[in-house]
C-alpha cells in the first residue's frame, strides 16, 4: 500500500516539475514559470521556484520563444511595417530651413507622410526674404575704392519631392518604435525657379563693367539624402544633402563671376553655363502638425 502511494506522489511531483511554462531569452537562458500575461509588449509570469512570489515581466524584445505546458510554442515577431504600430503618431510636419535667409532666401517645406517608410515633401522658397549680398565693381581713383552695390534678388521656387525612409528605430523597449517620420531617408526632388538680381554685364563698347537687372530662371533634379529626428512627439530636425543635375540660363561676365559655377539659392551647379552636376542642402527644424478633426 506504502509503495503505491509513494509512486502516486511520484508521478504527482514529476507533473509539478515538468507541466510548466518555459520561456527562452534571446541570451540563452530558459526561464521555468508559469506565464500569467502575455501583453502588448511584456510578458508577466511566476518563476517556478518561487510560485508565492511576485511577479516579474520581460521585454518581448528579449524572449526568442516561449513553450507553454501543453507543447505549444509561441514566437514574438512584430511586421514593422503594421501601420497600426503608429496609429497615434502625427503625420505632417512644417519646417524651415533656418539658415537659408543668411543665403538671402527663405525656404518653407511641408512633409506628409502617406505611409509606413514612404511620403512626400513640397517646398516653397521667397528668394530676397533673407540678406542682401553686396559685391565690388568699378575702382575709383578719386576714393581709392571700388563701389559698392547689393545684388537685391527678388523670385520663387518650388520643389517637390518623394521620400523613402528607412524602417523606423527601434526604442529601448521592444516592441515600440521611434516616431514614423523619424530616421535615415532618400528622396528625388525637383526644384523650379524664378528670379532676377544685380549682376556685372562687361560693356565693349566702354570697356567698363556696369550693373544690371538679370532674370533667371533655373531647375534641378536631385536624390536627396539625410535624417530626420523627432523631439517629445512634437519637434523635428531635418539634415539634408541632394545631388543631381541642374541646369540655369545665367551668364557669367568672365571674370568677377565664375562661369563653371552657378549659385542659385536652393540650387548649385557645376560644369559650365546652362546645366551641369548640381546639388542641394539643407538644415531645417520645424513642427509636428495635426490636421485631422478630432471626431
């Protein structure tokens, strides 16, 4: 009778030891428990060893799988590509590249994102909404110096561009991630512009440079390549470089401008006049905007 009570108590014990829950760490550990939640993104269990005690959670970040008492098997793998993952995020933004009026022009952008990884970005640009360069022309032997006048610009651009970000940055715990319009991205952009400014025009006929009024009209198709980070929700800057082609009608006089290479405020070119290997940049800091009517 003794023996097969302790044989019952036995097989009791082995149950006790062997129908638990085992969860596998990404480092190699197993843990013995009893899993009691399994949320959004944490699991809560009972240690084995300790079943009166509290309860500890994990990152699903850090659990490989976990094997629950009855032989089924469960794997955390979270699609960051689930636009449900950044449902509460905003989505527009207005930024303003901030340096741009030392250029002597002011440049607004407005980015939407369309959806996980991918957006578009306009962009609008008041050439003269900045400082006024000045440039040295005509040598007087009266004073001793040259004279002096302001290239006063006056024009727009335009650009608009689609982007392509890398998948968002994972934050320090699991399955949340960095905001949706943050991260490392690529971006073809095309820029239009319009403008007209002093500029040095050689006169044969007086042998003497003299100021004129020049229009301009000038484009670019670049790739723009940069990072964007998002502060408190709220927040954003922008670093950016683009590199393409551009193309201009402005002329050079030969000598006080250099005719293998155009400044054209958001647009450079390089490689002679009218059109040429161009590029762009860019550091602008802006808002996180919502434009949806809350219901």
């Amino acid at each position: 009778m003794k023996t097969i009570f302790f044989f019952l108590a036995a097989i009791c014990c082995c149950n006790v030891v062997f129908a638990q829950d085992k969860i596998y760490r990404k480092n190699g550990q197993a843990i013995n428990c009893k899993i009691l939640e399994i949320g959004t993104e944490t699991v809560t269990y009972k240690p084995t060893d300790n079943p009166t005690g509290p309860d500890y959670t994990i990152d699903k970040s850090r659990i490989k799988k976990v094997v629950f008492e009855n032989g089924k098997e469960e794997t955390f793998t979270v699609n960051i590509k689930d636009p449900e993952l950044y449902a509460d995020h905003l989505r527009e933004a207005i930024k303003i590249n901030f340096l741009s009026p030392l250029a002597g022009y002011t440049q607004v952008n407005y980015e939407k994102v369309t959806k996980v990884g991918q957006g578009y970005e306009l962009s609008l640009g008041i050439i003269g909404l900045g400082k006024n360069q000045l440039f040295d022309f005509g040598y007087s032997f009266n004073t001793g110096n040259f004279q002096t006048t302001k290239k006063s610009p006056f024009g727009i651009f335009i650009g608009a561009g689609y982007k392509f970000n890398k998948l968002p940055d994972f934050l320090f715990n699991g399955t949340k991630f960095s905001h949706i319009m943050q991260g490392v991205y690529a971006r073809p952009t095309v820029y239009l512009g319009h403008y007209a400014e002093n500029r040095l025009f050689y006169k044969n006929a007086t042998n003497v440079y003299e100021v004129q009024r020049q229009k301009i009209t000038f484009g670019s198709l670049t790739i723009d390549l940069g990072k964007q980070w998002i502060f408190g929700e709220k927040f954003l800057l922008d670093l950016n470089y683009g590199i393409g082609y551009g193309f201009d009608n402005k002329k050079g006089d030969g000598f006080f401008d250099n005719e293998n290479a155009s400044y054209n405020y958001v647009a450079f070119r390089l490689g002679g006049n009218g059109s040429g290997f161009g590029f762009t940049g860019g550091i602008k800091a802006g808002l996180l905007i919502n434009t949806k009517k809350k219901k």
